[in-house]
C-alpha cells in the first residue's frame, strides 16, 4: 500500500469513526429494536425480564393502530398545506426582491432571512404567546377588529393546525427565498430582452421564460422542504404536544416510546416505517423531477 494512501487513511479515519458511532450505529440499533419486544420492564438489557425477537409484530401493530394511520394521514395533510405555502411565499418574495424597481431590495433580503438565524425554541416560544388565546396579540388585535369569539389557537386541533402552517411558512420561508433567489439570478438577462422585443408580457415572460429555467432549483428546494415537514416534530412537540401526539408521525413515536406506558419496540417500528416511507418519496420525487440528470450534467 503507498505511502499516501497510508496517509490518507490515516487522516480520514477519525470521521469514519464518529460516523459509525454517532450516525449508523444509532440506526442500526433502533433497527434492531424494532424487531423486539423492547417496553419498560425488560429493556435496557440489565432488566430482570428477558428481551425477545418478535418478528413483525410491532410493524403488524403499527399498522392496524387507528391513531398510527390518523397520524401518518395528518402528517401528509400537513406536507401538502406547508409546502404549498412555504413554496408559494418563497416564489413571491423571490421575484419580489428580485425585481430592480424595487428600493433597497438587498437590505429587505438581509431582514427577511432573520427567522434562519434565531433558534428554534426561542422562535416557536414566541409563536406561542403570539397565538395565546387569552394574552396573544393575535386575538387582542382580532378582538379588536370586532371577533367576539377569537380561536383558540392553542387547544383547537384545526385552528392549532393553521397556527402550525403559519410558524412552518415563517420559519422555512428564509430558504425557499435564498434557493430561488439565486436561481433567479441565473436567468441571462439575453433571454428576458428578446421576449420583451417578441412582445411578451411580464407575466409571459415569468411564465414561460423564467420559471422553465428555475424550475429545478424549485423542485430540489420543495422536495428538501417537503421531506423536513414530514419529519415535523420539534414544532408541535413545543406548541403543544398532547394536541398535536396523534397528528404527526414523528411526534407520536416518541409519544410511544416516552410517554405514560413506554413500548420501545413499537416506537421504533414507527420510525423505521417512517423512514422507510421518506426514502420512497424522495426516490420518486428525484426520478419525477430528474434531478439527478441535471447532477450527472
């Protein structure tokens, strides 16, 4: 073996380390955890009751569990809503801020990627006196718009749902407009000219010239954003998160494995489900969009 690759093991080694440590071990085990009878009693290993394989039972369970299938319905629910306007808000505010009549554009682009740079417990605690249904500006200014009877945004499964949207929009929005805002700035300027001198309209132009050339960059940011709000759970877990334990996917495996009786194995059932369900979609989103042709281009 030469000197240099010697070398070079050496030096990557530490990473392949951690990697199987903090990474593909965890998986891994909770992998195997979902093939056991692993609850409170008889896991961790040092509990008097023996751990046993029982096969595909938890994923059995999992999936004749009525709140397993109210949670894996709301969660796609919640996919199709935030993703629709995470990518809508994004589009907008990009042409927006894109277009040179408009003053001071690089300055309202530094203010609106703030909510990427606040931390999330801070952001969602803030949301959630927002929407207090008591103390939340929310309602005072809705009250004194004349709403009598404002929602109750806290404790009302659908109006706690439109809350969750509006955070979810509020804190991807930053990443939609940074992708799609440099993938506006790519369209040659060549392009818009000759359909300005063909007679073509604003909305010609965006509609046929310019989202064509930006449509992949689109995608990949959708697909990205889609796949992080089928994996919501830190959101509704802080919001409130007995409102919220049947109505995401994520959230109501780590109810099951850490809530008033804990079944570590069906919990991990869930998450390797869940797992397995993100790869598919993913998979076909990339064949549908053909992403990877434009990464072998």
């Amino acid at each position: 073996m030469k000197k240099t690759t010697v070398v070079a093991l050496f030096l990557i080694l530490p990473g392949i380390v951690a990697f199987l440590t903090f990474n593909l071990w965890p998986i891994v085990y909770s992998i195997y955890i979902a093939f056991t009878n692993a609850q409170l009693g008889n896991f961790p290993i040092e509990s008097t009751k023996q751990l046993q394989f029982v096969g595909l039972e938890n994923f059995k369970w999992a999936l004749s569990d009525e709140k397993f299938r109210r949670a894996f319905l709301w969660t796609w629910f919640f996919v199709l809503t935030s993703v629709t306007l995470k990518v809508s808000s994004g589009i907008f505010l990009s042409i927006l801020y894109n277009n040179k009549y408009v003053r001071g554009r690089l300055f309202y682009r530094s203010l609106l990627i703030i909510p990427w740079a606040l931390p999330l417990l801070f952001s969602i605690t803030v949301w959630r006196f927002m929407f207090d249904p008591v103390f939340g500006p929310i309602n005072i200014v809705l009250k004194s718009l004349g709403i009598s009877n404002p929602p109750n945004w806290i404790n009302d499964p659908w109006w706690g749902f439109i809350a969750l949207n509006i955070i979810e929009v509020w804190l991807a929005y930053p990443f939609m407009m940074t992708v799609i805002t440099a993938a506006l700035q790519s369209v040659p300027d060549t392009l818009i000219e000759a359909a300005i001198i063909d007679g073509a309209t604003y909305w010609q132009r965006l509609r046929h010239v310019v989202i064509p050339i930006v449509s992949k960059p689109i995608a990949f940011a959708t697909i990205l954003t889609s796949a992080a709000s089928f994996q919501y759970f830190m959101v509704p877990y802080l919001y409130n998160a007995g409102l919220f334990e049947d109505k995401f996917l994520l959230l109501y495996g780590f109810r099951k494995a850490f809530g008033a009786s804990p079944h570590y194995g069906r919990a991990a059932a869930i998450m390797v489900i869940a797992t397995l369900v993100l790869a598919v979609y993913m998979y076909v989103n990339v064949k549908i969009t053909k992403l990877q042709e434009g990464a072998k281009g």
